[in-house]
C-alpha cells in the first residue's frame, strides 16, 4: 500500500528506513520517526477504533498524550499491551497493532447498535438501569458490561520484559523541552547547577518543532537542536526524551517514567523496559506546555475531525496530510497557521472564524496566500460515518446565538482550534491553588506551594518573545541561588508573528430540530446532553458531574474535555467558570505501566530472601524450603519419596528417641550491654530478671503497653553487663525498635545499648535423649553433665578450634541444646554435628518436625502470641511479677482480661484418634446449632503426636481452664469437617517438664 | 514521599523511617498508682489533629535514632525535627 497522503520534503522523519507494520491484521509501510499515528494517516487510514460507550467509529484527535479516541492493543514481540496510546507509540519495523472495544471488527460493530439505542443510554444509566433485580448483577449485567467495555486486553502471561526504579538528586528539575525548557535549562546550566530536563516525545523542541518563528537568526527549530546539542555535553545535564514527569508529590519529590525500549521491535539485553525515576528536586520549573482545546459541535466525534494544532504537527513533523480538502474552524489565530501550511503544500483550506472582523499579522499572511476565510462562520455538524464526507455549515449571529444560510461543503477533515488550555497538572498536584485568567478562558497556577515556578505557555503565556526572557531569567536566578555563580546570557532576538484575541466561543448551538450528538469528553462518550441531565437532576459541584456523566475521567482524563465541560456547567448554571472550580488533579498524568511502578520487585525480589550459612548444606541433602518471613527455613529434609507428614513424623519421633539437629540461625538476636541492662530487662520483661547469675539463661516474655504478649524467647547473662537476648524470628525488628524506643524516649537515663546481632551468630538446636552424649564429644574439654551444664546453664567451648556458646534451653521439651558460633564458622559447626552425632543416629529436623515437638509439648509460638493474646491465654501468668512493674502491667487488670471464663490454651484431641483438625477451625458446642453457630475457641496449630501417634491440636478456647474433659466440635467450613474433640491439658507430653532437667 | 530533616543524619527520604505515633504522650512513671482513665489516655485515646502534629519517627534505615517531627497533618509540611532528647518549645 502506498502511503497516500505522505508529503516530500517536509517533516523530520528518516525517508531511507521504510518500515512494515500490521494494523488489524494489514500490512502498512511507514518510515523511522513515524508514530503509529502518522505512519496509519500516511495510508489514509483514519477509522482505529470505537467509542466506549455508544460504540461510534473513532479516528485520532491529536497527536500527542492528549489522544483521546487511538488507543490500540500492540503486540510486541511476542507480549502484549493494551491501553497504547497510537499518537505516542513509535514506529518499529514489525509493530502489531489491532483497535479495541469493537467487535467483531472495526468496520463492523455490533456494539454500534448502542448507536441507534442512545436515548437509552444517558448519563447515569448505568446507575439507574442495573439496579434491579439484584440477583441480575452478577449473573447478566456485569458480564455484558465487561464484554462490551474495556480499553484492551491486559496479557495474562508472566511479564518478561525488566523495569527499573532510580533515585536522582538535581538541583533544577525542567518538565518540557519547549522554549521555556530548553531557555530555563540552558541558563541554570551555565550557572553550573545540577539539571534533568525531561521531555515526553521522542523529539526535544516542544512548539518549536512546528511554529513558524525565528529565535537569533535560525529556525526555532534549529535553535532547539543547538542547545539541547550544547546541553547534553555539559556534565551537569541530564537530558532525557520519552521520559514523562507524571506526578508531582510532597516536599519536591517528583516521579517520571522513562521509556526505554517501547519504541524497538524488542528490548535490547541489560536493558529495561521502562526505567521509573524517582527525583527530589530543590527547584522545580514546569514547561509543560499547552494543549489546544476543541469547539463543540454536531457530530464532533467523526473520524477526521481533529485538532488544528495536531494536523499540524503530522504536516511538519512527519510529512503527513490530514487530508487534501481540509476544513479549519476556529476561534483564534492558531487555526490560521495550520491553514497556511497547509496552503504551502498545495493544498487550498477553507477557513471558518467564529469571529466577525479578526485583524492580525498572521491573518494578513493567510489572505495574501490567497487562503478562502469566512468570518462569523461555524460548523454546525459533520456528516459522514466511518469518515468525515462533508459538513453543515453556517453562520452566526453576533450574539452566538442564532445559526443563518445553512449549507452543506465538502471536505475530508475538519481541523478544531478553540484556543489553548496550559497544561497545569503538575503544578496542581504540587498544591498550587490554581485561578482562572480570564484572557485566555483557562486556569493557570496561583501561589507556589512548594518550590516550583510554572513557565511560558502551561503559565497561559503564548507569546514567545515572553516566554523567552521569562524562562532564560528563572532559570538564572534560581540556579544562582544554588550554585552562586552567574554568567551571563545574551538573550537572542525573537521574530514572530502578532496574533489577536481569540473568541471567547466554545459550543455550537443545535440549529431548530436537529439533534446531533455534541461531544465534550471523547473517551467517554459524555455530550452536551449528559451534563445537561445531571445538572437537571440536581448535581451541583462539578466532582459530582464528573462522577455521575464520566466526563473528564478514564486514561486521557479529560485532557481536550475538562474545560468545555466547566464552560458548560457555569453557563447552565449561570456561575463565572471560577465558581464552579476544576476537578482535582490526580497523579499519574499520564497512564504508567504497572510494571514500571513495580520495578524490580517482582517475586522474590519483593523482600530480600535471607539465608543460614548452612543453606547449602540443607539444599545437598534434599532439603524442602518454607519462608519463614524474610528467611528460607528447611520444612524437611526428604528421603526417598517420603511426602511432608512422613518426614516431618521420622525427624520429630528421632528426636524423640535418639538425638536431631535443627538450623536456629534465623532466631532474632539482640546483644544488650550496659550498666543498666539487667534493670532495662526487668522492665521489659514480665518476669524478675535483677537476679539471674552470670552463665544462666532465662525465659521472658514481653508485653505491648496494652497488655498483649509481643514477644518471647530466652536471655542468657554472658558477663556481669552483657546480655544476649533472643526472639521469634517474626518479630526480631520489632523487639529492637521496641527497646530503643524505651531506652531513647522514656528511660533516658538507663545506660545500655542494643545491637542486633542476628546475622553474626550462626545457630544449631541439638535436641532429644542423645544430645548430651553427642555434646559431650563435640567438646572434650567441656564439662557438660547436668551439674557442670544444667538446665538453664550456659557456658563457652572449644569446638575444634571454634569458639562456641553453648546454651541449654530447649524448645521442643526433650533434653537440648543450643550452640551458637560466629556466621562464618555455621557451615563447620553443623558438618562437625552431622559428622560426630552419626554414632547416635543423628538427623537434621525442619521446621516442620519443630513445630510437632513444640506442639505436643504445649510450648507456644507465633499461632497461640497473635497479637491478641495475654499471659494468661497462653498459660504463662506464672511468669508474671506481682511485685515489680513492667511495661504493659497496668493493663492486665483491664475487666476483660481477669473476666472470670477468660480465653485459655488448651489440648485438643479427636474423638476417633484419627482425623487431624484443620488449623483456624472453630471450636463448638453443637455442631447442629443454626448460624451463627457462638464460638468458643479457634484451633491454632495442629500436628501429629509422635508420642502418641494420633492427632493433636492447640486451641485458645472461652473459660479454658475449666474446659478440661469437655466434648466440643472442631468445624472448619473451609475443609467441609465437623471434628468431635475432647478438650486436654495444653501439656500432652511430659507436662512436668522433666525431660529438658534430666 | 516526605523529605525528614533527621537530626543526627540530615535530609533522608521517608522510606528509611518509620512513624512511631504522637510525641507528647507521656508514659507514666513506673511503679505508681495510675487511675484507669490516665492509663487509657496513655495508651488508647489520641486526638488526630487536622493541622500541626508533634509526633515521632524512627530512622531504621538510618542511625535507628527516635527523633520528634513537627509536621501539619493537611499539608505534610515539616516545620521542625528534634532529637529525642530535645525540649520541644
């Protein structure tokens, strides 16, 4: 297919690399530098989509971010996208792209019927229609509605392509590389400050790129190539295209998305996909530009109606003809300079001004081109289906009011130009109070909130001349502020040619018995008639309108619709357009891909995964891992094609009967030290501590001020003010802020200091009848019988030449040990257990197996100390000091926690013997009781008893302590089990304790 | 994301603190009687102020010091940041 309505010698495209695309399964040719947009209008292709609602064919609008109707599904090889905007998507040879929220076809959408059905599809229809009956949602409604919607298909495969995330610091961040950018930049540089200038296009240049103007005797345009040129070989620069500044947050953070590859047929290796920027700028110079707005009028949807600014740019920058009998309506000069490009490539416009008698430098250009121009004229509708065919034309009269000498033209295309609104986004979400300038119909930022200045047209200055020196001084003055130096620039004189005021005309009124459908928001289908609706039925501020009519919302967020649709409001309601405000202005500006914002933290790389020194050890011998918060824990070890119950009841029943070894590195550690630490201890913990010797251990458990468990574990006094204190591993983060924040804030005057030392000490539990045998040899030199280490003891030893701390406390209730040595030495410790303890028939457990051990034995962990159990719940008010305060004391005499039938721990057995209970089951006393049957208890952690080889639970049941012997159900509606249960002691095996002392 | 002037380690990005609550509860001294509203107000009731907040911040990622930051609760600016030990005037 030839590209038809491509131009010579005009544009900035590269005519030696012709490029094949896919539209809708049809191949095109375009050239490098093309967007998808340009390259489709090069081949006449006008008709990309349908509109979201009424299913109307949809052409492109602008050319830029602010495209509301070419958003395309692009495939890319091999992924997927959707929501792509065509206007933005840069050609690459073998791009794919198909059109959405039509089917079966573009050209045919059944959809469309909404088309004919329109009166039944107003504002707030969906609100009204689907409400009733209630059933009907879920089942019809809402699938139609999602089948018949939507803006593309997200991909269902896992993404493959890599995003990353970035931290810079500059001194001047510049949001736009037109004048006021390239100006503001260039002048901060020279100062010597630290600048990134971010420009959304692939081209720097802004309005440079297509205005007819000239800055010290070159083009704009060549003007922009010299300093972005300059710019980017000075260190202090950084200079970025494709890169879209989209959100503006607090104290001067902005974040900006980088497209790096999207504009390559792939990702180039090492390279991501888009690269998010996170900036804190000191000063911030917004030069985001304007962007033109429509006028109202008849079927203003149609394929070919188009922005006058965005027929433009595809003349000037990418050698494309919108269309060879171009019609341009305007209310403003801006329309007459599209027309005349248009007339210097041989093509003859007819020009429509809403204005009587309009006299300018630019208008006298137009007319000695011999351009046709008709004032007090207006497009009342266009007519044509898929494409603009012609269009009712007429005048008005000089009220606005009253439409005369109807008549239908021929054309192609109906180039809009309603004047410019400044693009204030970023300065409203820096929380700039923006007001309405009333020159130029539009809000522009007020007082600065934080450190940002707004320049040039986004300040609703369009004069280039102004905007010119405005923007060379702020950059100037504020780098100077930093850097101290300022050098001087000779501001380059500007040519460029005068305007007129535009015409404060927005809307064309409907001539007498027509009906045409009036377009505000594109995307969203919202006309004329949808405002009118909610203001009828009584919606008054304009977030309401936005929400009930649509307007304004969805992916280009009302970038063309925002302000007719204020100009419509205030008119209805007979309000200046100040008094009804603007909508808030929300980050992102633009659509960001998920995967940008996600960065690198995908999968496992969502935390950092923590690793024993033993890890590799575990993983040799068939070790099953299990994340036990950030760290990889052995859940067993697997032999042959032993499944997870098999194993973990070998390891428990070994250690039981011979002697095991479990990885304990991941414990939390904290060293306390200090003079005062025993004090800062028996403050912390609900037990006496001002007592325990040097070399003893100690069990504590401590409490949050209002009175739950937070944590517990074992603290052993290595020397006279030397602690070592461990935790669960979930909470070792916790429990180190929570010290320092006594010792910082509330007890000042306590002299200790805490460290963290979990990642110093590796860890290894030798537990069961053996162990003391095996530690016996592990260290000759030691004396570790039950008078030389008793319970609780702790002592140091040589274990072949490394120096070990050797405790006995046990968690799984047989005769134990723990042994501790520095990380490095972890790996040689373990190897010299597994080596030595083989005469005893050791094994390594897993935390599977630990758990079995802990269970059976009553000993509580993270299941039973949730953040809503006391003491008591846990059986452990033995361990709390009537005599001495503690943190959290006060509020155990809170009435619920001394209620008489207060929660307690308890055992749980099945009835049969057979049946294990499934964990968060609720406990019952007739499991035939109508919903909502009352609970009583909750099963908190269940294994299988290898003492007595049948099932057995934990539960933390109402009145507890006299449940004992009590028959109860276990229910767990998620497995679909009614258990019957007897209610046992929490201690099933060896309740006193006289293993961990033998 | 906020920028917090930490005092022992200057301006750091919010994402290396953590927020610790209302600066100006004071615990009650141990070992006293304390009546049940007092105990209540020290540990439940908080006022939630629209507007300048004293409140606390620890730099985990950082010197792991507490510190109190003075910051409008509307608006997310920081006005002053104190060391723990610091009088706030």
């Amino acid at each position: 297919m030839t590209q038809a309505f491509r131009i010579d010698n005009e544009g900035l495209i590269n005519r030696e690399k012709k490029l094949s695309f896919k539209f809708n399964g049809k191949t095109y040719f375009g050239y490098e530098g093309d967007t998808l947009a340009s390259a489709l209008l090069a081949n006449g292709v006008h008709l990309v989509g349908r509109s979201f609602k009424y299913h109307r064919p949809r052409g492109f609008f602008g050319a830029g971010v602010d495209e509301p109707y070419a958003i395309v599904q692009l495939y890319r090889n091999g992924e997927t996208e959707p929501n792509i905007k065509a206007t933005e998507q840069e050609l690459f040879e073998g791009l794919e792209a198909k059109s959405v929220n039509c089917w079966p076809s573009v050209n045919f959408d059944i959809g469309a019927i909404n088309n004919f059905l329109k009166i039944f599809l107003p504002a707030g229809f969906y609100y009204k229609t689907f409400m009733w009956p209630k059933s009907f949602w879920y089942r019809i409604y809402e699938p139609f509605i999602r089948k018949a919607a939507g803006l593309g298909v997200a991909s269902t495969k896992h993404d493959n392509e890599r995003y990353e995330h970035k931290y810079e610091y500059c001194d001047l961040l510049i949001a736009g590389s037109g004048p006021s950018g390239l100006a503001s930049a260039y002048a901060a540089a020279k100062n010597g400050a630290k600048v990134i200038l971010a420009e959304d296009k692939a081209r720097f240049g802004g309005s440079l790129l297509t205005s007819d103007v000239n800055i010290g005797n070159q083009s704009g345009k060549d003007w922009a190539e010299g300093i972005i040129a300059e710019l980017k070989t000075m260190p202090n620069v950084v200079v970025k295209n494709r890169s879209q500044i989209f959100g503006y947050y607090d104290h001067n953070m902005l974040v900006m998305s980088e497209k790096v590859s999207d504009h390559l047929p792939a990702t180039k290796k090492y390279h991501p996909n888009k690269r998010l920027w996170y900036i804190r700028a000191k000063e911030v110079l917004i030069s985001s530009g304007s962007i033109e707005r429509p006028i109202v009028f008849g079927n203003n949807d149609t394929p070919g109606v188009m922005l006058s600014s965005a027929a433009k740019e595809y003349l000037k920058v990418y050698g494309v003809l919108v269309g060879k009998k171009p019609l341009v309506f305007t209310n403003n000069d801006s329309g007459y300079e599209t027309a005349i490009e248009f007339k210097k490539h041989g093509i003859d416009p007819i020009v429509l001004d809403t204005r009587k008698n309009p006299v300018s430098e630019i208008i006298d250009e137009a007319k000695n081109l011999g351009i046709n121009i008709r004032n007090s004229y207006v497009v009342v509708a266009a007519k044509g289906y898929k494409k603009v065919k012609s269009a009712d034309i007429a005048n008005i009269s000089e009220d606005k009011k009253v439409l005369s000498k109807i008549e239908n033209i021929q054309c192609d295309c109906i180039c809009v130009s309603g004047f410019w609104t400044p693009t204030i986004h970023l300065a409203s979400q820096s929380g700039n109070k923006t007001k309405f300038k009333e020159e130029i119909d539009a809000f522009v930022p007020g007082q600065s909130k934080q450190n940002e200045i707004t320049l040039g047209a986004a300040n609703g200055v369009f004069s280039l001349d102004e905007t010119l020196k405005t923007s060379f001084k702020a950059g100037s003055e504020l780098s100077k502020k930093i850097t101290e130096n300022d050098n001087e620039i000779a501001i380059p004189n500007v040519v460029e040619k005068k305007s007129s005021k535009h015409d404060k005309f927005w809307c064309v009124p409907l001539p007498k018995g027509k009906n045409y459908k009036r377009f505000l928001d594109f995307q969203n289908d919202v006309a004329v008639s949808d405002v009118e609706i909610a203001l009828r039925e009584g919606y008054r501020s304009i977030e309401h309108v936005k929400r009930y009519t649509t307007l304004g919302m969805a992916t280009d967020q009302g970038k063309t619709s925002n302000l007719n649709g204020l100009q419509l409001v205030s008119e209805i309601e007979n309000k200046v357009v100040p008094a009804v405000g603007h909508t808030t202005f929300r980050p992102p500006y633009t659509p960001v891909s998920i995967g940008a914002i996600v960065g690198r933290e995908v999968g496992k790389h969502s935390k950092p995964t923590r690793k024993s020194p033993m890890h590799e050890w575990h993983k040799k011998n068939n070790a099953v891992f299990v994340d036990a918060g950030v760290w990889l824990r052995p859940r067993y070890y697997k032999k042959g094609n032993e499944n997870l119950f098999e194993a973990s009841k070998r390891e428990a029943k070994n250690v039981r009967t011979n002697v095991g070894v479990c990885d304990v590195t991941t414990l939390g550690k904290i060293d306390v030290k200090g003079p005062d630490a025993a004090e800062l201890l028996n403050r912390v913990y609900t037990n006496a501590w001002l007592k325990l010797p040097v070399g003893k251990a100690r069990y504590g458990v401590m409490l949050r001020e209002d009175g739950i468990v937070m944590d517990d574990g074992t603290t052993t006094r290595i020397s006279e003010n030397h602690y070592h204190m461990t935790t669960t591993t979930a909470q070792a983060a916790n429990v180190l802020s929570h010290l320092e924040y006594y010792l910082q804030l509330v007890w000042p005057e306590l002299n200790v200091n805490v460290v963290s030392t979990t990642e110093q000490w590796a860890g290894a539990a030798i537990a069961g009848p053996k162990s003391r045998d095996l530690l016996q040899k592990l260290f000759p030199n030691s004396d570790v019988s039950n008078e030389g280490l008793p319970f609780m003891g702790y002592m140091e030893g040589d274990l072949f030449g490394v120096k070990a701390r050797i405790f006995r406390i046990s968690f799984s209730g047989e005769l134990a040990y723990e042994v501790n040595v520095e990380s490095d030495y972890g790996n040689f410790m373990w190897e010299k257990i597994i080596e030595v303890g083989e005469e005893f028939n050791i094994q390594p457990y897993g935390t599977e197996a630990l758990s079995t051990l802990r269970i059976e034995m009553g000993h509580v962990a993270g299941s039973e100390l949730d953040g809503r159990t006391i003491p008591y719940d846990n059986a452990l008010e033995g361990l709390v000091s009537k005599k001495k305060d503690f943190i959290g004391k006060r509020s155990l005499q809170r009435s619920a926690f001394i209620a008489e039938d207060r929660q307690r721990i308890v055992g749980v057995v099945p009835l049969d013997k057979q049946t294990s209970i499934p964990e968060g089951s609720h406990l019952v006393k007739d499991d035939k009781a109508p919903l909502p049957n009352p609970k009583l208890g909750h099963i908190s952690a269940s294994c299988w008893s290898v003492e007595y080889d049948n099932p057995f639970s934990l539960a933390i049941l109402k009145d507890g302590k006299n449940m004992i012997g009590q028959k109860l159900f276990a229910m767990s509606p998620l497995k679909n089990k009614v258990i019957p249960v007897e209610i046992v002691s929490s201690h099933y095996v060896d309740p006193k304790g006289e293993r961990v002392r033998s | 994301m906020l920028y917090i002037n930490c005092p022992h380690c200057g301006m750091r990005s919010q994402n290396e603190f953590s927020y610790g609550g209302d600066a100006t509860v004071k615990r009650p001294v141990l070992n006293k009687e304390v009546s049940d509203q007092e105990w209540d107000d020290f540990v439940y009731n908080r006022k939630s102020l629209r507007g300048k907040h004293l409140e606390l911040w620890q730099h985990i990622s950082g010197c792991r010091q507490w510190i109190k930051v003075e910051r409008d609760t509307a608006t997310h600016e920081i006005f002053r940041t104190f060391k723990a030990d610091e009088e706030v005037a």
